[in-house]
C-alpha cells in the first residue's frame, strides 16, 4: 500500500562531506555546564560511547559497501564513513583532558570498546546467510541508532538554554557541528537499511535492542561519571534529575524522546520528514571547527 511506505523528502539532501576539524581543550573547564555536573557529565558520556561507536558504524559500513547496486546511495553511504570516522576522532580527543582534570575514563570505555568490538563485532561464521544476516542486523542496528543520533543532532542545534547558562563554547561547537553532521546525513543508514533489506519486523527488533542497549550505556556512563568526578562528593544519576534538565531545555526532554518512538516505526517513517538541513548547513556555515577546517581544505 502506497500510503504505508516511507516518503523521502527530496529537498533534505545535500551531498555529504568530511570536515577535517580540530579542537583545542585547554580553556574547558571540567564542568563545562558552569554549576550543573549532571548535565556536562549526561552529555559526556557521547565522548565515551561515540569513538567506538562511530568507529564501529565505519567497520560494517565497509562491509556493506559491496552490497550497494546504486550509485547516488553509495555516494552517500562513502559521504557517510568519512564524517563518522571523523567524528569519532574528535570525541576521542576530547578523553585526554578528562584524564587531565583527573577523571579517567578508561574502565568505562573498556566495557564500550568490549560492547561494540566484541558483541557487536564480526562473528567468526561461515561465508554466506549465517555472516550475511550478521551484517543486516547491524546495518538494521545502526539505522535505529542513527534515529537517535538526528535526534539529538537537532536537539543541540536548538539548545538555546545550553548558551543561557554559559556553556563553553568550544565544547558547544563540537557538539552542534557533529549534530548537524548528523542532520545533514540523517537519512543515509535508513536508505542503506532499505536498499539491503528493509524488512518492517527487523526495523521493529533492532530498534528495541539499540534502544535499550543505548539507555543502558548512558545511565551507566553518568554514573560512572559521578562516582569519578573528583570534585563531587555523593553525585547520584537518577531518572528524576534528567526529567527536570529536559523540562529546563539544557537535556531532551522526556516528552520529545517518548514521541520520538513511534515515529521511528511508523511505515510511512523517512529521516528526511525530521530534522531540518537548511538549519544544519547555516551552523556548519558559521561553526568556528567547520570554517577553520574549510580554510585548511582550501
Ligand atoms: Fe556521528
Ligand atoms: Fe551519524
């Protein structure tokens, strides 16, 4: 039935370019959302969880990429690797200050890298439908994520609040210029889910285990965050503290992340109906990493 399939929104896409950008932490302070450990610590559980992640994404994507019989997507798809392995860079790059201001991450990052290399790595089967439905569910895995990552991207892009409290700026930049990497290339692991597969009963399976597995990572990382930030004493994760921060505006609210469900598994869903690339390309436009990138490029 027509009306049931997903309907892109032609105008959205734009082609997809790696920006080769660089941040320097030296000004950051460790509660670089001045007064509010719970909200810094919530959005720096993305430098832990992103470098392997990302990496991962690049790691089944080149596996995929012969799987491709169209051009335009797999222009996309190789658009796509270069920003992820990008970004992955940059998060990663972010761990040697934390360790710095005394707080090293490295206990938690091994259960990440243990959850995405092992787990989530390449399985030692057999050539053929065994490996083959290894690789769809990952694709199908990284296509649900990837719902969440545009989520986020525009999230950050509108966090007006995150300025009103005198976020820092670096820190800010490298997380607007990585969201609207993410909502330029928001549709890309949806399409290639669609061009290798597209089953409707595996897009339902493996958006319950990325978004599980995706709140059971986070909460984790706050609390590992605050057991280990040597400035607090007694620093509690709870589910009450994020439910006021998304009320707020300095986190997403509980209410957008809730409604955000149903639209990942309407059948009619396309990333490309979310989000907004015209406001990602403007940031992009004026970032500070993504013009100084551009300079270095030319
Ligand atoms: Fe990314
Ligand atoms: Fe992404």
């Amino acid at each position: 039935m027509s009306h049931k399939q997903a309907r892109p929104v032609e105008s959205e896409r734009v082609p997809l370019k790696a920006r080769n950008v660089s941040f320097s932490w030296e000004g950051t302070p460790l509660h670089w959302v001045p007064g509010d450990p719970f909200t810094t610590h919530t959005i720096n559980v993305l430098h832990l969880l992103l470098p392997a992640g990302e990496r991962w994404f690049v790691h089944v994507y080149k596996q995929a990429l012969p799987l491709i019989r169209d051009d335009r997507l797999r222009e996309d798809v190789v658009g796509f690797i270069g920003q992820e392995a990008m970004h992955s860079q940059a998060h990663d790059e972010v761990l040697p200050h934390l360790r710095e201001q005394g707080l090293d991450p490295t206990p938690y990052t091994a259960q990440v890298d243990w959850f995405f290399e092992k787990l989530l790595g390449d399985r030692t089967l057999p050539p053929g439908r065994a490996r083959h439905w290894w690789l769809l569910e990952r694709v199908a895995l990284i296509a649900a994520i990837e719902h969440y990552t545009a989520f986020l991207g525009d999230w950050v892009l509108n966090a007006a609040e995150l300025d009103r409290r005198g976020a820092d700026p670096t820190m800010l930049d490298l997380l607007r210029w990585h969201g609207a990497e993410e909502v330029e290339h928001r549709s890309v692991a949806f399409d290639l889910y669609q061009h290798v597969d597209g089953g409707y009963r595996r897009r339902v399976r493996t958006w319950a285990t990325a978004f599980s597995a995706l709140v059971f990572l986070w909460q984790r990382g706050v609390r590992f965050f605050l057991e280990n930030d040597p400035t607090l004493t007694g620093g509690k994760a709870s589910f009450r503290e994020f439910h006021v921060r998304g009320r707020q505006g300095t986190l997403p609210s509980t209410g957008d992340m809730l409604r955000s469900v149903p639209r990942y598994l309407s059948r009619s869903y396309h990333p490309s109906q979310e989000c907004s690339t015209a406001q990602a390309v403007a940031y992009l436009a004026a970032s500070p990493a993504a013009t100084a990138a551009e300079r270095r490029a030319a």
